[in-house]
C-alpha cells in the first residue's frame, strides 16, 4: 500500500501499468491530477487513478470492477481496473462530445424543448436500465455528460462511488442532492433522480439560473416551453425530499415530449385563466384544431420547432427579446481572442449550401462513390490556413504536451506537422474552452464543399494541375517532394481558403468508409461503433498531384502521425441564427 504511487507524483508522459504495454499519460483533466488521458497502443482512455485519502483500496477495486460490466448506448465502457503494487487505477473510454456545460451555454436562457428531449431521451433510458440493478452513476453534472450527434452520453459512469463522499473536485455540487452533505452518504438511483431534475432545469432555464439553494417554490410560475401542467410536473419531480423524486426519468421525458405536440401557446397558461371563461377555451380548441390540421398538410416536423403559434402576438410580448443577427450579418472573418492571451486561428465565413459530392469526372477510386448531391443547411466558419506551429505550440505549451518535430524545415507559420487525429481533436477542444465558441475537426462534407468552392473539376481551378496553385510532388513549386511550404504560400481558393490542395494532409472528423454507399446526405459526420481509421483529405507535399483532387480520400490510423499530415478546424455558428 505504502508503494502506491499517489495521484500528486503523476505527470505528462509517464508510462503507467504493464513494462510491456505501458498507457502512457497524455494530459490531466478536471480538478486535480487524479484524472489523466492516456494513451495504449495508440488508443486513448481515461484513466482514473485511486486517491488513499479519499477511501480504501477495496472499496475501488470492488467499485471498478462492479461497473465494468455495465454496457449501453449512453454510457462509455468502463474496463477492469489495474492493480499493482505502485499503479492503482480505473480504465474507462474517450467520449468525442461536447460537453454539456459548453453545449447549452449556445442556449443561455433556456433550450428548445425538441433539444432538452434529444439531449435527455437516452440518458433517461440508460439510468432508468441501471437503477433496476441499484447501480448509479453518482456524481451526474453538467461536466459528466457529453454532447455527441445532439444526444447525451454519460462519461466516468459510478467512477467515484467507491469515496467516502463526493466534493466539488469531484462533482459540481450544485447538482449534488441534500444527502450529500453528510459527512458520509451512499450512493443510490435516488441521487440520480435528483442531479437529472437538476440538469432538465439547467437545461429548461439556462444554466446561469441554477444555484445550490434553488428551491422548487423559488423557480417561475410558467416558462415558454412547457405548457402550465407539464411544468407543475417538472417542479414538484425537482423538490429536494426524496419522496418528490420521479420512479421513471423516461417518464420524464415522455411528457416533456409529448408538451411538443400539445403546447400551442406562445407563453405557458394557467387552466383558471381557461376555466373562468368557457367561451374563451371553445375558440382556444377550435384553433388547436385548425392548427393541427394545417401542421398535417403542411409536413411541418415538430422536432424543428418548439411551438405552434395561435395568435399574433404583440410587438409589445416580445421587445424585450434580444434580436440574433442574420447569419449575413455575421462578420466574414473571425479571428477570437484566446484566454491565455492571443488568438484562435482565423476563419471565413462559408454560406449554407447544396451541392454535389464525389468523383464527377469518373476518373477516381471506388471511395469516391457514388456521386451524390449534399445538403448544408447552416453555414459554419472554416480556417483560412492550416493550424500553424505557432497555434500548436502555444496549445502544446499550455497543456504540457510535447511539441511535435518539425523535421528541421522550421516552424512559425508553416503548418504543423506530425500529429495525430487525437492530437487535433484535443486542440480543438482547448479552443473551445479558451474562446467561448464551438471548434471541431472539419467533416467531409465540409471539407469538400470548401475545397470545391461552387467547382466540379477536379481541382477548384480545373482538371489539370497548374503551378502557383499547390504543394505537391509535381506541382512547380519550390518546396516539391521536399518539405511543407509558409501555410498561405499559394494562391487561395474563390473562398479564400489556402493550401486546400496540397501543402499537408488533413484530418477529418468522420470515420473512413470504402465507398459513398449510405452517406449521409446532410452536413453531418459520418461515424460507426466499429471506427479503426479516419478520413484524410486534400493531398501533401510528398504526394503526387491526383491524391491532392477535390474528391480524393484516403484512411489512416487516428493515432498514426506524419510529417505531411496535419489539419484545419471548423467554427460553428449556432443553429438559431
């Protein structure tokens, strides 16, 4: 016991576990340093490591390997722990969300009701699935859920109930229920229930509204979303005495969305107001009816919007609501300012769009197939250059990673090189914890429509490669089949986007398929349970000209690094805009 190596003594690039196939620590995450992603294999995991202050060694080998079996949808797995004499630790997987806490900040005074039951609908079928055999997840917040494809799933799942008591390191304990401040408590459903109501709150109100003595007396008398009835509902299942607590959380969001399809009213109506004045209900039902009937001819779909309005409302009603600038007044270049000083890679601004995405010339591989036309409803923000060393650095220096060589060709404002997949998805992450906004790895869709730049050639300058364009192995520039070239050092796209062809490889977010066949035909990325390689798009300076074409792509290892690959990242505009 006294061997054990404590959670203070752990730092970036120690080598955990087994001498043969150490994990080896990659970056610490939350509070403290008993939380690290490392990486096996080239496979990254969350490793959670046993504190000797915070309770005994059985209770964590006996909470670790209780929790290991659980296997559902909204759940990462969790793996038998390690046990050594030095290393002391829980295995669980890397989730590729968003987490919630940034997600709903897009929403500040509330979410729409079609959001919150995405958001919550598998959740809720997770824990009601758990609870049946008295497992519970324990310290459910706004940090330990994450947002992947607009649904919730849970991360770190039971990883702290073997501790004495839970503590603001562990859990925000404005979602913690009243038991908790026992100097010692278990862990039941019950403590679920009550972080769940919490959150359904968070996300109803907007998270600003959520404090630790927030009573259910205390909250609104009526909210926009939700009809007077269902609300009554949500504020009674979100009192503190366990008794008030709802038996089924898929009941929650049952009624939450059925309200979808019932709740006609632009704000929330008492049934007194109703009750004291029949003829007022007749005409209200009458147009309930009228309603109903135009959304059927119509083909509305009710997951689009949150209400159906009766009535015109008033100038005065809505005044005081801010007014979101028109996607057209968005400024056409961003460039954000970083926390820790400096600022975020600069982005244009690209316009919803349709187009068609594949080989159109019938000259490339089988993956190219088969054509087909793509639709990107909402317009996004797309770096201008490639992330730079310069950009890289400064991440890497400020999460204690180690800076990837340059191979002697220098860094600044060449593009960074010799990163991973994981690598790019970590420094989107940080981007979007230091500006504020929404970062991610580019999607293929976004990507080739980028590239294409309202093109069907094979290039966005047509079908031959011409020189001044790109960096490739036969381009005729300077830096061909020898080196990366200054990121900008061609000249740009219609878009004004650089080195779209050439110059380095990039990183996609989607998992590699062989062909076109089930694509998604929306601007979304394509993912699978089973994902060993991810896309690369674009072409290098190593390469020859046809593997730098607008619909050329190729697999790789997500952990795999090169010096010609490396990436470009996407800002988000919200979808209410």
């Amino acid at each position: 016991m006294n061997n054990i190596i404590e959670p203070a003594q752990l730092k970036v690039g120690l080598r955990v576990g087994i001498e043969l196939d150490p994990y080896v620590l990659n970056h610490p995450i939350g509070n403290g340093q008993a939380t690290w992603i490392a990486d096996q294999g080239g496979r990254p995991f969350v490793l959670r490591f046993f504190q000797p202050n915070r309770g005994q060694l059985e209770h964590f080998l006996l909470n670790s390997r209780k929790y290991a079996g659980i296997k559902h949808p909204s759940i990462t797995p969790n793996y038998p722990p390690f046990n050594s004499s030095l290393w002391v630790y829980s295995i669980s997987s890397v989730c590729g969300g968003e987490k919630l806490f940034s997600y709903l900040g897009k929403y500040p005074d509330g979410a729409p009701l079609n959001v919150v039951v995405s958001l919550f609908d598998l959740i809720a079928k997770g824990l009601d699935k758990v609870h049946e055999n008295d497992l519970c997840h324990g310290h459910l917040d706004l940090s330990s859920v994450q947002v992947v494809n607009g649904l919730g799933v849970m991360i770190g799942f039971g990883s702290y109930n073997w501790m004495t008591n839970i503590s603001e390191t562990e859990m925000d304990l404005r979602f913690a229920p009243p038991e908790y401040l026992k100097a010692k408590h278990d862990f039941t459903p019950n403590a679920d229930k009550y972080a769940f109501m919490r959150l359904i709150l968070c996300a109803l109100l907007g998270e600003s509204k959520i404090n630790s003595q927030l009573k259910a007396n205390s909250l609104p008398d009526e909210i926009d979303q939700l009809s007077y009835d269902t609300w009554k509902k949500i504020k009674k299942w979100s009192r503190p005495a366990q008794r008030h607590r709802p038996k089924s959380l898929v009941e929650v969001v049952r009624i939450l969305r059925a309200d979808m399809y019932t709740n006609t009213k632009t704000k929330a109506v008492k049934p007194k107001n109703l009750a004291t004045n029949p003829k007022r209900k007749a005409i209200m039902t009458t147009a309930v009816v009228g309603v109903i009937a135009g959304v059927s001819l119509s083909g509305w779909n009710p997951f689009k919007e949150t209400e159906i309005p009766i009535k015109k409302v008033e100038p005065t009603q809505v005044v005081d609501t801010p007014a979101q600038p028109s996607f057209e007044d968005l400024p056409a270049i961003l460039e954000e300012p970083l926390i820790v000083e400096g600022k975020a890679p600069q982005v244009i601004k690209l316009s919803p769009a349709i187009f068609t995405m594949g080989d159109s010339q019938g000259i490339g591989d089988d993956n190219e197939k088969p054509t087909h036309q793509v639709d990107i409803p909402t317009g996004f923000y797309l770096s201008r250059y490639e992330v730079t060393f310069d950009q890289f650095d400064k991440f890497a220096n400020e999460t204690n990673r180690e800076l990837p060589p340059d191979n002697g060709w220098g860094r600044g404002n060449r593009p960074v090189i010799n990163v991973s997949w994981y690598d790019a998805k970590a420094y989107a992450a940080w981007l979007t914890e230091q500006t504020g906004q929404e970062y991610r790895l580019p999607t293929e869709v976004e990507w080739e429509y980028s590239v294409r730049a309202s093109s069907d050639t094979s290039y966005w300058y047509g079908n031959e490669m011409q020189t001044g364009y790109s960096v490739c192995d036969d381009c005729g520039s300077q830096w061909d089949g020898r080196s990366t070239a200054p990121v900008g050092s061609q000249i740009s796209n219609p878009f004004g986007l650089f080195d779209m062809h050439g110059n380095v490889a990039e990183w996609i977010e989607d998992c590699y398929h062989d062909s076109y066949d089930g694509a998604p035909n929306n601007n979304r990325a394509w993912l699978s349970s089973d994902c060993p390689s991810k896309v690369i798009r674009g072409g290098s300076w190593y390469d020859i000209p046809r593997v730098g074409r607008s619909s050329t792509r190729y697999r790789a290892d997500p952990n795999l690094k090169a010096s010609n690959w490396g990436f470009r990242v996407v800002r988000i505009i919200r979808n209410d805009i």
